[in-house]
C-alpha cells in the first residue's frame, strides 16, 4: 500500500466513495418507491372511501345537513333539499330558521344573529321532534338527531339527520283521536307483548317508530325458517284487541332479511328488511315477504332509478302532456287527461306507471301530483281564454297528493287564482292504488267526499293502454 502512487490511492478512494453513495441513492430509491406505492394504496384507499361517503349521502332517504357553528348552512344532500322542497343554492350559506321555521315561531332577528351551537350541551343520542316550513309553505314535522364534530385543525362542524315523519304521526293521531291517547299506547303494547310471546328469548324484539318495530333474531338458518316466524307473529297479532268495551282491529305486515357470510351489515339489513316490507305494502298488507334474489335485482335497480328520479325533481326534468280520454264502448272523445313523464337520460321517456313505486319510496309521488294538478288548471285557463270551455280537462291525483294535509287548500286556491270553476275540473284517481294503502283510506275518502261537496268532479279510472300517449283509452265510473 505504501508503494502505491498517490493517484491510484485516490483513485480506489473515490471509487468506493462512489460505490458507498450509489449504494445509499439506491436504498434511498427503493425507500422512495415502497413510500410512493404505500401512498397510492392510502390514495386509492381514501378515494373508495370518499366515493362510498358520497354514494351514501346522495342516496340516503334522510336529509343530511352540515351547519357551521353559527347554525348556517355549509352542505347538504338531496333528499334535504327534497324534503324542504327548495334547491341548494337557497338555503346554503343561511340559517334553517330564516326558511324552514313557520314564521309564528321564528326567532327575532336579533336572536337569530346570536345564535351558536354549544358542542357540551348536544345530545347525540336524542331526537327532537320540530315543525317546519317547505318552499311551498306547507308545514311537515321533521325529526331531528344532532351530532357535531371536530376537525384536525380546530374547526367545529355540527352534523343534522332529517327525517320527515309526518305520516307516521298522522297515523299515531287517527288512532288516538278515534279511541283517545290511551288506546293508542294500548296498541303498541299489545302488539309488543304479541310480538315477545311468539318468539324465544334470544330474539330481540324492539320500537323503532310511531308502529314501526324490529325482530331480530340469532341463529336462523335459512330463509324458510325465518319465514315461519313471519308467519307465527302475523297470527298473533292479528286477533282484535278488546280495550275498555271496544274492539281495535289490528294487522301487521312484514319485511325480512336474513344475513349471510357475504351480508353483516345491520344498516344494509335493515333496508334490505324495509325493501322487502314496501313490497308487502305494495301487494296489500298482511304478508310476510323475505328479501330474495329477485327483489335485490329489483332493489338495485330502483335505487339508481331513485337517485336518478331525485335530481330530475330537483333540477325540473319531469314534465306533463295531455292525452285524450276516450269512451270505452263508443270511441267518442271525452276529454284531456294529464300523464306525467320523465325523460331519463339512459332509459328515454318513461311513463309515469314506470317510475311510480320509486316516486312514492322517495316521496316525490305528492309532487307529482301537484304538477299534474297546476298544469292541468293552467290549460283549462288557457283554454277558457281563447273562448274554448268545452273540453273536460283532468288530473291523475296520486295517493300521496290526496293524503297531502293542505291538497284541498291549493286546489280551492290553485283554481280561484285562474278563474276556473271547480265543476270543470276532473279529478282522476285509481281505486286500487286506493285500497291499497289501507292505513291512509281514510283521509283519502273523506278527502274525495270533501271535493265533491265542493263541486269538484271525481272519477276513478281503470285503464286499457296500448301505446303511449296515443292513444289512451279509459272507462270512468260515474259519480256515486
């Protein structure tokens, strides 16, 4: 070593000095890629979540707000903007009381300008019960949780779940407005106990609503198992109540769902369970019906048919035509009929019988209703204006808009505001879709008897179609 020049020693130095830094670049590379693969991954991780975050908020049945601090609105999903009946761009950036509170209860504006939410004081495990105001001035009750959460910086948001529970209270109050408040609770007791005598002590029997309960129960095998215990607790409770000298009929209709290895989630259980119930309602009541292959086609259909249908109402893609109304035997034209339609971008024009069970499960079947309803007086307006008053004109009134608690009042106002007589107005109805809402028959009815008190014309309609819109065919049952 001591022999060898200077030059080569320098040499060989650096040599290994490069080998020692291209070693290091080299760890440090592999370092680099491992680091960059774990934050796709965590990217990619984030980007699923985010996406499954957003498909939760836009299709939940539930309106979703996001309100700073001072109570303004920062977001909110569809189905808020549904239930309050107003676009986004009006309630961002303002507080709920200066729109969704009547106004005889609406603060000042001075306790409106010093509100602040009180993080300590939420309670996150209630639910408040308050009565708000739609963008038509209806009023609704809506059932409120209330979370809040802190981000990473600091910044305080407060979270709303929203669930309009109008019918369900209008329901509770029919029934102890019939037989007082003590036989309402009567009922729910009744069905309770019922409920827990029929089933092991293992099941979990539960009130999740106004006459809304859960079973669960553990250890089923497979579905015709947990169908005879739908049975079991159908006949039970179907027997009357007999409550201070009166009989109180009762029924039950239910929806099940059983887990599996692929399904543990409840949430999704419980949808599954309610898909299955609304098929029950939809058939008539008082069966049993589990969720199957074949309703989980139809459920994931509807659901993308639902998320669809609620930003078509929300940005005024449903429309309204008029087709003939024709007499059955004769052939002879009668009049004009509305028919709603909806102009889906994937599935062209549908008719309104196509997307009518997912109008009713979004709660946009009232909606409907009312559009059907303006548009039909504004062509008798229009008509009566250039000097034709012989043509009928009629409207297709859905469930929802004849249960609807203010249907009367805009009607009487709708046609006194374009001078059209009540006696030229024809409201059209099917008497199956009728009795097939059993629980809100009533309301219907006696909403049907009011208008024809009033001098409207009422009709119920069975249907012969063809093609559509023309032509359309209809037998109408004259007046009783």
């Amino acid at each position: 070593m001591t022999d060898m020049p200077p030059s080569l020693l320098l040499a060989i130095i650096a040599v290994a000095a490069s080998l020692y830094v291209w070693r290091k670049i080299q760890r440090s590379f592999v370092q680099l890629r491992a680091d960059y693969r774990r934050m796709g991954r965590d990217f990619n991780r984030a980007a699923r979540e985010a996406q499954n975050y957003r498909i939760a908020s836009e299709n939940a049945s539930d309106g979703l707000v996001v309100q700073a601090m001072d109570g303004k609105i920062i977001w909110m999903n569809p189905a808020y903007c549904h239930m309050m009946g107003r676009p986004a761009h009006q309630m961002i950036g303002r507080h709920p009381f200066s729109f969704a509170i009547p106004q005889a209860e609406r603060p000042n504006a001075k306790d409106e300008q010093a509100f602040r939410f009180d993080a300590r004081t939420i309670e996150t495990d209630s639910l408040a019960l308050h009565r708000s105001k739609r963008g038509d001035r209806s009023l609704f009750w809506n059932q409120i949780n209330v979370s809040h959460h802190i981000a990473p910086d600091g910044t305080k948001t407060i979270i709303l779940v929203c669930r309009d529970v109008t019918e369900q209270i209008i329901k509770e109050k029919k029934l102890k407005d019939t037989h007082g408040h003590a036989a309402g609770d009567a009922v729910l007791k009744y069905v309770a106990t019922q409920l827990q005598s029929v089933l092991r002590k293992s099941n979990l029997v539960a009130r999740i609503g106004s006459d809304e309960f859960i079973v669960a129960c553990p250890g089923l095998r497979n579905t015709g198992e947990m169908l005879t215990i739908g049975g079991a607790l159908s006949e039970f409770v179907v027997p009357p109540l007999r409550w201070n000298d009166r009989i109180i009929t009762c029924g039950i209709s239910i929806g099940a769902s059983l887990s599996s290895p692929q399904m543990t989630d409840a949430d999704e259980l419980l949808k599954q369970s309610d898909f299955a119930l609304y098929d029950v309602k939809r058939k008539g009541r008082g069966k049993v019906i589990a969720y199957d292959d074949q309703l989980n086609l139809r459920h994931t259909r509807e659901r993308g048919l639902a998320s669809d249908l609620k930003q078509a109402s929300l940005h005024n893609q449903l429309s309204v035509t008029f087709q003939p109304t024709m007499d059955a035997h004769t052939g002879a034209l009668m009049g004009l009929e509305t028919q709603a339609f909806w102009d889906h971008p994937d599935l062209g024009r549908l008719r309104h019988q196509d997307f009518a069970n997912v109008a009713q499960q979004t709660g946009l079947s009232g909606d409907i209703g009312f559009q059907a309803m303006d548009a039909a007086i504004q062509l008798l307006h229009d008509l009566h204006r250039a000097g034709n008053a012989t043509v009928t004109i009629g409207f297709n009134a859905t469930p929802d808009c004849l249960a609807h608690p203010q249907f009367q009042q805009r009607l009487m106002a709708k046609t006194a505001k374009h001078n059209v007589a009540p006696t030229d107005l024809t409201i059209c109805f099917s008497e199956a879709s009728i009795h097939s809402e059993n629980k809100r028959e009533t309301s219907q009815n006696d909403t049907i008897v009011a208008l024809n008190q009033l001098g409207f014309y009422s009709a119920d309609t069975v249907w012969r179609r063809a093609c559509w819109p023309w032509p359309a065919r209809k037998t109408t049952h004259p007046r009783r």
